[in-house]
C-alpha cells in the first residue's frame, strides 16, 4: 500500500510544495511578461489602463513569488536521481539565476510604479533592469522549457516527471 506523498522535499525529490509554487509561478510569469509586454503596444488612451492591469497583476502575484524564491534557496535544491554532478549543478546554477531574475523584475517593478516619481532618471535606471531582466528571463525559460523537452523525449531519467508529482514514500525507500 503506498504511503502518503510528501510536502516537502527529499534528497531526490520536490515535494507538492514546490510542485505548487513552480506551477502558480509558471502561470503568473508568463501572464505578466505578455501584458507587460503589451503596454507599449496600446493607443495613448488604453496605455494606463494596460499598465494598471500589469501593477494590480503584479501587487496580487508578489508575495507568493518572493516566498518562492526564498523557499528555493532555503530548502536548497534536491538532485535527480542518476544524474551526473555536472548536469545537476548547471541545472541548479540555471534554475538559480532564472530565480535572479526575477527577483529583480519584483524589485524594480515596484520602484517604477510606486517609489520613483514618473519619467525620473531613478525610474529609467529601475525601467532598464525590468525591462533587461524581462527579456534575459524569457531566453532562460525558453531554454529551461527545451531542456525539460530534451529529457522527456532522449533520457530516461525523472527530471520531468518529478516537477509533476513527488515520489513515493515507498519509492524512496526502494533506494
Ligand atoms: C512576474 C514578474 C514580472 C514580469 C515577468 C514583468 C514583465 C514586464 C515586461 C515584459 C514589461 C515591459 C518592459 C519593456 O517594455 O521593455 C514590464 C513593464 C512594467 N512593469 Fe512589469 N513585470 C513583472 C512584475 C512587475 C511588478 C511586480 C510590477 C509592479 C507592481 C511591475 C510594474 C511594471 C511597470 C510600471 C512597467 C512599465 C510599464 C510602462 O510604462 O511601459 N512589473 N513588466
Ligand atoms: C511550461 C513551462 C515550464 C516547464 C515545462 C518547466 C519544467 C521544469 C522541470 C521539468 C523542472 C524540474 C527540473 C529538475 O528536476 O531538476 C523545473 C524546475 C524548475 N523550474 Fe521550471 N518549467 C517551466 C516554467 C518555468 C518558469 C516560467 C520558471 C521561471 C522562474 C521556472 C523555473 C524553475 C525553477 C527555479 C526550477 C527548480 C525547482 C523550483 O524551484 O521550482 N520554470 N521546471
């Protein structure tokens, strides 16, 4: 009969926690970057409207994203079974700066809309990290995605399938 499955993680294993957060923050990333992407794009009369959208989004979505962050790098980062000391530290290194990143445009984000008084050089300097870090996330996650691609199609390894559902109790005890 198989145990209950964890909420946290193992040595080789996420627990439905991360599993939880690295879903809503899937989601909540990719609606950001492309309403945030679009604002430029609207007529002078839709633009605030956009970009309200994009804050309110984003004052909704902060808090469980700084949790996140900071639970990835409190519970560390556990390494899939079978695979080689290389590939898990360039995975952990990858999947660390990605979370950089957005710590960044979470940072910025803010000053833009709230702390600095519009069109200042302050709001340009927090402007060109979160536009900067906007797009070195999305060339991260794109590589991130073939990667996971990558795994799923040529090795016969759980990387995918763990970001999916934690192992077994029982599986784990198989080791
Ligand atoms: C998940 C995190 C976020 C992502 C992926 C994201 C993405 C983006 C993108 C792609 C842009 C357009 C940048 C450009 O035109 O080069 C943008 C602009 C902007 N973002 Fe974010 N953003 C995030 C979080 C936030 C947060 C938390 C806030 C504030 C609460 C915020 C406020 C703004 C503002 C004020 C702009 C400038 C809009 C303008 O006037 O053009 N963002 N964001
Ligand atoms: C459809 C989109 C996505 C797919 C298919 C995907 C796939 C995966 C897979 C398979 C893993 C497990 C890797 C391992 O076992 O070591 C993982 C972990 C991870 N992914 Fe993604 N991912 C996606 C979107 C994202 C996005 C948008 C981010 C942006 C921050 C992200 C950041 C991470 C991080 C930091 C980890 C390490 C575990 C954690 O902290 O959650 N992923 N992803």
């Amino acid at each position: 009969m198989s145990k209950p499955r964890s909420l946290h993680d193992r040595n080789n294993s996420f627990g439905w926690l991360s599993i939880g957060l690295h879903w809503f923050a899937t989601v909540a990333i990719i609606l950001m970057w492309f309403i945030g992407q679009s604002i430029a794009l609207q007529s002078i009369e839709q633009i605030d409207a956009r970009r309200s959208l994009h804050v309110t989004l984003g004052l909704i979505v902060w808090l469980p994203l700084v949790a996140r962050i900071v639970w990835r790098f409190k519970a560390g980062h556990p390494r899939v079974n079978g695979q080689t000391l290389m590939t898990h530290q360039l995975a952990k290194a990858a999947h660390y700066v990605m979370l950089l990143l957005l710590l960044v445009m979470l940072i910025s984000g803010p000053l833009m809309a709230w702390v600095m008084p519009e069109r200042s050089a302050l709001s340009e300097i927090a402007f060109s990290f979160h536009s900067f870090a906007a797009k070195a996330l999305a060339v991260l996650v794109v590589l991130h995605i073939l990667a996971a691609l990558k795994h799923l199609m040529f090795h016969e390894d759980e990387t995918v399938a763990r970001i999916f559902v934690p192992r077994t109790e029982d599986a784990l005890d198989d080791e």
